[in-house]
C-alpha cells in the first residue's frame, strides 16, 4: 500500500478552474457595479479537511479536498448553493510506505445570508445546509478495503448536515473570491450492513477552502452588488 502524499489526478480539473477564475479576477476589465439578484453563478474551490470524530476516520491527517459551486442570488442577501466535491484523509500509523485512504464526496445543498459592512468590496457571509455525503475506505489509491472477512466493501452513503462561515471578496467585473471555513457531521451509522467497528463510523470533518465564482446572467456581466 502505497502513500499518496502528492495531489491526486481529480484535483487537476478544479484547480485549473479556480487558477483560472482568480487571473480573470485580477486581469478582466472593471465595469459598472449591478445588483445580482437573479442571476447565478459557477465556481470551484481547493483546501483542507480533516475527519474529527468517527474511529479510524477521526484519527486521520489533514489532506485536500476540491468542491464545485454554484450558486442562485434569491436577494442581495441571501442565495442557494449546490456543491459536489471529493476529499480524502490518510490514516496515521502505518509505515512510511503504506498508507489507507478514508475518502468522501459530499453533495449538498445550502442556504447562504451575506451582508455588507462599510462601503468596500468584502461581504461576510454565513450558511448551513444538508445533503449526502458517499463515505469509502480503500487500501490504496484504486482499490477498496473490505469487511465482514471480504464480504463487505467499505463504501456507503449517509445523509449529513453542515455549518459555514466566510467571506467573499466581489470584483465589478463579475467575478469573486472566497474564503471560507465549514463543519460537516455525517450520520453514518450503519450496523445492518457492518456488525463490527465499521457500522459506528457517525463522523464529522471540517475544512476550510479558498475558492472562485463567475457571476452569469443573460444580460452580461452580472458583478457585485450596489453599495447599500
């Protein structure tokens, strides 16, 4: 088993995306600020997760993850958000050319409120949300482990909730930049399917991540919101 301490080939696609939204931040021309009520936008975002709770899962190492988002403006203050990501923890104490992987690919959907302290380009935000979070333990980078004496793969999908805190920096130029820190708990009980250790694995990870969105609309540009 194999230690995978380099970034993984599903990361090479979100980071290009966000590598990419951020120079168009830096680089595009200003335009004239416009609400964006209404209007949706597309983005990625890279950082750490680490699981907290959950037996072997809880004594992972900080390792990435990588999420895509998107995101509808109801208001000025408050939008929904769709994300899917996948992230993965290296478990300690095994060899230093061994390793087993505890992966997750959370798919949720959120409520988000922001508002606007002072006159500049920072909205603070918060939000919270639920979805389902796909929960697997491989013995290398492509194959599963197994319980149950190899009866069982060790992979299952659980409903989870979670808590967000952040804040998002808005160009005139209908791109933003986030950053953001989030707690996950996943309610992944499942003793029908895993009657030892495995079936207790309630766990929970947080994270925090460093992102980029294009704000769309039919209409243009669709940059940041009027000062209030």
């Amino acid at each position: 088993m194999k230690r995978f301490g380099s970034l993984p080939v599903p990361w090479v696609p979100v980071s290009a995306l966000l590598a990419a939204l951020v120079g168009l931040a830096l680089l595009a021309p200003m335009t004239e600020a416009a609400d964006i009520v209404g209007r949706g936008s597309v983005g990625g975002s890279v950082g750490g997760m680490k699981f907290l709770t959950g037996d072997d899962f809880g004594n992972g190492n900080v390792r990435f993850i990588g999420q895509a988002v998107f995101k509808y403006n109801f208001t000025k203050h408050l939008a929904g958000e769709l994300e899917s990501g996948w992230g993965w923890n290296a478990y300690p104490g095994q060899t230093s050319d061994t390793d087993t992987l505890a992966t997750v690919i959370p798919t949720t959907f959120g409520l988000e409120y922001r508002w606007h302290p002072g006159s500049g380009p920072i909205w603070p935000h918060v939000g919270a949300g639920a979805g389902l979070y796909a929960l697997g333990v491989k013995d290398t980078y492509r194959t599963w482990a197994y319980a149950d004496s190899g009866k069982a793969r060790l992979t299952w999908t659980s409903p989870g909730i979670y808590l967000k805190a952040g804040a998002e920096y808005l160009f005139p130029n209908a791109v933003s930049i986030n950053l953001d820190f989030l707690y996950h708990s996943i309610f992944s009980k499942d003793v029908s399917r895993f009657p030892d250790k495995w079936g207790n694995q309630n766990t929970s990870f947080a994270e925090v991540r460093l992102g980029a969105s294009y704000y769309f609309t039919l209409k243009g540009y669709s940059p940041a919101p009027d000062k209030e």
